[in-house]
C-alpha cells in the first residue's frame, strides 16, 4: 500500500476547467443514454404495434 492518496489533497485542486469538462461529459452521457433508452423502447412499443398517430 501506497502512502499517496488516490483523491486530490487541498493543496493540488484540478483546474476548473477540467472539473467542468468533467462535469459536462457525464451530463451529456446521461442525455445520450435517456435518448437511446427511449428510442429502444419506441422501438419495441411499435414493434408490438403500439403505434402513434
């Protein structure tokens, strides 16, 4: 074991541009997810023929 912690100390804080980034790649993740998710289950709604008019 190692005596360097894997997080972060006071001392050496990440950029705040790279916290965002991080920030911004989850969120966008999270919208690409819901929208296959819905389109998968359009998907099997329509081919169950639960069509929309």
């Amino acid at each position: 074991m190692s005596g360097r912690s894997p997080l972060p100390s006071e001392g050496e804080k990440k950029p705040l541009w790279k916290r965002l980034g991080w920030l911004v790649v989850i969120y966008a993740g999270s919208i690409v997810a819901l929208g296959i998710f819905a389109m998968l289950i359009r998907l099997f709604m329509t081919a169950a023929g639960m069509k929309s008019h």
